[in-house]
C-alpha cells in the first residue's frame, strides 16, 4: 500500500465532505434534534453514504462509461461546476438546509444525499478505488468520514454550550464561515474542472 496515495485519496474526500460546510448546510437539524438523535441520523447518512462511495470505488470509472455511457472527465467537470455553484451560493447567503420534518430514517438519507453524496464526492471516491486496493481505498473513505463525522459532532457539543446565551455569534459564525469557506469551494471547484479538461484534452490527443 502506497501511503502517499493513501493519505491523498483520504484528504481529497475529506476535503470535499468539509464539515465547516457541512455544519452550515445541517444547522436546523443541529438545532431541533437532541445530541443522541443527531449522532444517529448522522451516523446512518455517512453509512448510507460509505455504501455509495465505495461501490464507485470498486467499480471506478468502467460504471461510467459502460453502464452510465459517460466519460469520466465529464462527470469530473460536472462535479466542479456543482461545486462551484455551491461556492457562489455560500458566499451570496443562498442555501438550502436540512429539513427535520422528515422522521427516522428519511432524516438520514436528507443528509446523505445531496449533502454528503455529490457528484465531487463520488469523483473523488473513484479516483480513490484507482489509486489504491479496493480494501485501501473503502479504508480511506471510511477514515474521511469518521473524521467529518467526529468535526460534526463536536461543532454540535459546542453549539448546544453556546446556542442558550450566544445565539448571536453563532449567527456570526454561520455568516463568516459561510463566506470564509466558498472562496475555499470557488478554488477547489475550478480545480475539478480543470483536471477534468486537462484529462479531456489528453483523451483527446491520443485519439487516431
């Protein structure tokens, strides 16, 4: 096992996940629902999720172009574009969040898709399961999320402590964050879109 693709593969994903963005997206349901409750929905969207990422990863980009009948590089770019939008909508104050109407299971799957499983997560899944054994890569996916999962919970503990007395400056940390981590999406995302050309143009000139 390579390390250095390992640890790549592990911090590509968990970048992507990024909880600062995620603890913005997920900040009605942080609210409504008690610690124990909130760790449950939480821990079943990210084994929801894990299912997800790891059969991209075992079946990587073959799914794409024989089953999807798309190239890779395109999904890649969509991936970014997806991405960037989200940038943009984070730094105008334009975003949607979870819902906590939905009850048991359906809470769950709200958070894991579309927040948790996008096309840049599933890109990054995929580019893991190429980089590395598919026992290496689940690994990897699985250690990015059990890290995001532990920002989460912990952002929750420190926002039950605060949220009696200080609801303003968690109002402020929703605000500062928000803008503060789009322009990291804007970069990440236009990132993915270049890698995207860039593997486009190399499918293209080895083309007869």
């Amino acid at each position: 096992m390579n390390v250095d693709l390992f640890t790549r593969s592990f911090l590509m994903l968990f970048v992507l996940l990024n909880p600062f963005i995620l603890s913005i997206y997920l900040l009605e349901v942080v609210t409504a629902l008690e610690f124990r409750e909130f760790a449950r929905q939480l821990f079943r969207a990210m084994v929801i999720s894990f299912v997800v990422f790891a059969s991209f990863a075992w079946a990587g980009e073959a799914l794409f172009e024989n089953a999807f009948q798309v190239r890779f590089f395109a999904f890649r770019i969509f991936g970014g574009i997806t991405f960037l939008i989200i940038g943009v909508r984070l730094i105008t104050g334009a975003r949607e969040t979870v819902s906590v109407g939905a009850k048991g299971e359906q809470v769950a799957a709200s958070i894991a898709m579309p927040f948790i499983v996008g096309p840049g997560t599933i890109s990054a899944s995929v580019i893991a399961g190429a980089r590395l054994d598919w026992g290496w890569a689940a690994l990897a996916i699985a250690l990015a999320q059990l890290t995001a999962l532990a920002a989460l919970l912990l952002f929750k503990r420190i926002h039950d402590h605060i949220r009696a007395n200080r609801e303003p400056l968690m109002q402020r940390y929703t605000e500062i964050v928000g803008r503060a981590t789009a322009l990291f999406a804007g970069s990440f995302a236009i990132d993915m879109i270049l890698r995207g050309v860039e593997d486009w143009l190399e499918f293209v000139a080895a083309q007869p």
